[in-house]
C-alpha cells in the first residue's frame, strides 16, 4: 500500500514539473526533393523491344509525416513532425506492376542534426504471389550529386536503341533473380526521370 501511494505521489510531481514541448518541423529541402523531377500526375511510356508501349500512369506522388518523441520523464516528452518520405509511385496494368521513387530522410529528430536523404526506386512486379520488388537506387542525395562527372555510375552521354540521353545514372539491381521478367539495370536522370528498364535476360524497355 504504501509502496502504491509513494508511486502515485512521484508521478504526481514528475507530471506538475514536466510538460510535453513541440521543437519543431524537420522538412526535406527543395534541393532535396529536386532529386525526383516527376509531381506524380505524369505518364511514364516505355517502348519494348517488340514496339509495344508498356504505360505506367495513375501516379501520386505524397509525403509521410510522422511525430518523433523525445523522451524527458514519466509524463512528458519533447516531439519533432518529421518529413520521413516523398514518395512517387507509377502503375502499370499490363504488365501489371509498380514503380516508386522515393526520398527517404534520415534526419536525428532528437538532435536536429540532418543527415543525407536516400534516393531510392524499386519496381514490383505483381503478377507474381507474393509479388518481387527489384530494388535499384539507393544512395544518399548528397553522394548522387557529387557523383556527377566523377562516378562509374554516371554517364555524361549514353546511347540506347536509337536514342542518345544526356546525364543519366545507370543502377543495377541489387537482387539476383532466375526469372527473366525481373529487371536487371535501371537508367535514370535527374532531369528526365526514368530512361530505360533492363530485364535479366537483356530485354529492353526505353522511354518513349
């Protein structure tokens, strides 16, 4: 009993002493968010090797905002809004699939300190069950933009088919699959967007 009552009047003291602080929003910069030239209401047409047009549409581009709390006591805890991802997803009937392009903070909402967002776009394919994401870029925004003219990612000029694209990062994918369907480079530009899909077994797929 008396053990019940001294807890009582210790949360009592800790909840009179202590209150909950708002420090503040942790956004993505404009120069972050840059890396993704797409708003979301475009339409991504591919050619394949056959001339068919493969459309990726109905895109929506959004950002998760989350509290981060900050922890000072039994009863009060300081708290961040934080800006977690912008996040661009295109979809595909046929075949039916999924592309998103995603910035990713990782921003210390305890410490204010901010850390490089991630690019990062992965394509699912979900004609399968359980459907299998290939996952390509994923590297820090400040490393994208300096690897510009100085990384074996980068290519200054690059041509494919009949087409030359300017200032495009060529991406691998970064799971090995036996499935053909899966792809295996994707070519992207911070400019442009998304230039072509590699398959596995060389198909392939340029933007239109």
């Amino acid at each position: 009993m008396k053990l019940s009552l001294l807890f009582v009047i210790t949360f009592l003291i800790a909840t009179s002493c202590c209150k909950s602080e708002f420090k503040g929003e942790l956004k993505f910069s404009k120069e972050d968010l840059a890396v993704n030239p797409y708003t979301g209401i475009e339409e991504i047409r591919f050619v394949d090797d056959t001339g068919k047009i493969i459309l990726y549409n109905n895109g929506l581009r959004s950002v998760i905002e989350s509290d981060y709390q900050e922890h000072q006591g039994i009863a009060c805890s300081d708290y961040f809004v934080i800006q977690e991802e912008d996040k661009t997803t295109f979809h595909c009937s046929d075949p039916k699939s999924l592309i998103t392009i995603s910035i990713v903070n990782k921003t210390n909402p305890f410490t204010t300190q901010r850390v490089s967002p991630d690019l990062r776009i992965t394509w699912e394919n979900s004609t399968t069950s359980p459907a299998i994401i290939q996952y390509f870029a994923d590297i820090p925004v400040d490393s994208l933009r300096k690897s510009i003219g100085e990384s074996n990612i980068f290519r200054d000029t690059l041509k494919l088919r009949d087409r030359r694209f300017r200032n495009v990062f060529v991406f691998p994918g970064q799971r090995d699959y036996i499935n053909t369907d899966n792809r295996d480079t994707l070519y992207f530009s911070m400019n442009s967007g998304l230039i072509a899909l590699k398959f596995v077994n060389g198909k392939l797929w340029v933007v239109q």
